[in-house]
C-alpha cells in the first residue's frame, strides 16, 4: 500500500525541472559566461544520485551547459555508524576535475534531521575545498536536528515522526511518486 499521494508521475518530472531552472538561475549557469563557477551535482545514494543525474539532464536542456555528475557516499561519515546496523557502502565518484573551487550542489531525495547532508559536508572536506555548497532536495519533511537548510526544495511536507515518505523513482522502483505513509 504506497499511502497519500503527494507528488503524482508528472509533479515529479515538473519539481525536477523547476529545480533545475533555480539551480540554473541561482548559479547563473550561462553558455561561455566567463567567470562562472564550474557546476558540480554531486548525489547522495541511492536516490539523491538518480536524481542528480536527471537534473544534470534538465540543466543541459535548458542552459546549454552540462554540469558536472559525481556522487557521494557518507556511510563512513555517519556520526551513528556504531549504533546503526551495517550498511553496504555505495559509490562515491568525483567527476573529471574535482571539486576545488567548484559550485557543489549536494542532492538527496528527502531532508529530515540534517545528519546525512551535515555528513556529506565532512565527506566533501576530504575531496577538496569547493568555493561555495548548496543542497537541493526533492522533499523537506523537517525535524531538523542541526543547523542546516535546503537551497532549493521541490516540496516542504510536515510530517510526523512516525510519518515516513515514500519516493519512488523509475531508475529503482519502475515508476515516479511520492506518497505519505504511516508506520
Ligand atoms: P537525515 O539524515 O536528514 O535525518 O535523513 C535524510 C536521509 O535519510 C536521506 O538520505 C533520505 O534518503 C533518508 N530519509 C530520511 N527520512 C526519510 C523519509 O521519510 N523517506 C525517505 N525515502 N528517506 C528518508
Ligand atoms: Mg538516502
């Protein structure tokens, strides 16, 4: 049982492209503007990477400018890796260039304590020093536990704790959706 529907098929191709539009408009990604920052999305897996490399699709489309693709794993950077049970660790690829002084705009699926992203800061610390980071997400579901926000944020859904949202994405789960469900 999927639960509430929140984003249907066509609001999650809509939120994807409208993002891509901000992150377009917010890092003034011009064709041979000189002086811009090198664009890098890096996703957090599993879906924060399917959904960076849409958005690098739709940036392309619409700028002309193809950024840069990589992701980042964060298992190790976890600050309850003792405490949470075993993980497989997923991929972490830097694309061609690095990140030195690049626009790094870190993507995950759904925002919620913060720990993940706060993570994802540490594991970028050990791959170069990017001039500025953003953080997109497809859903804000809040109960932040640290001092972190999204730069752009396909949609905010209060929630419950005992809520979880469910994202399904064609790449993993054969179709696009979001729902709200209950524990
Ligand atoms: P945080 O570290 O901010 O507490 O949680 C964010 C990370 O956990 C993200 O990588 C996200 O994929 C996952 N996550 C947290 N809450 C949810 C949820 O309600 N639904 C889904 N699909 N993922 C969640
Ligand atoms: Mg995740």
């Amino acid at each position: 049982e999927a639960g509430r529907e929140l984003l249907s098929a066509s609001d999650v191709s809509r939120t994807i492209a409208r993002i891509a539009h901000q992150i377009i408009e917010k890092t003034a990604l011009d064709a041979g503007e000189p002086g811009n920052p090198r664009v890098v999305l890096l996703g957090i897996p599993t879906r924060g990477t399917s959904l960076a490399a849409r958005l690098t699709d739709k940036i392309e489309e619409f700028s002309g400018v193809r950024p840069a693709l990589g992701s980042l794993d964060i298992t190790l950077y976890r600050d309850d890796l003792r405490t949470r049970p075993h993980r497989p660790l997923e991929r972490t690829s830097v694309p061609e260039g690095g990140i030195e002084d690049a626009l790094v705009v870190l993507i995950d699926d759904v925002l919620f304590s913060g720990r993940t992203v706060r993570s994802a800061l540490d594991g970028l610390r050990d791959l170069g020093r990017p001039r500025a980071v953003q953080l997109a997400v497809l859903i804000d579901r809040g109960h932040r536990e640290l001092p972190i926000r999204a730069d752009y944020v396909g949609k905010n859904v209060p929630t419950s704790r005992a809520e979880d949202i469910s994202v399904l994405l064609t790449e993993h789960d054969g179709r696009d959706g979001v729902y709200l469900r209950q524990e």
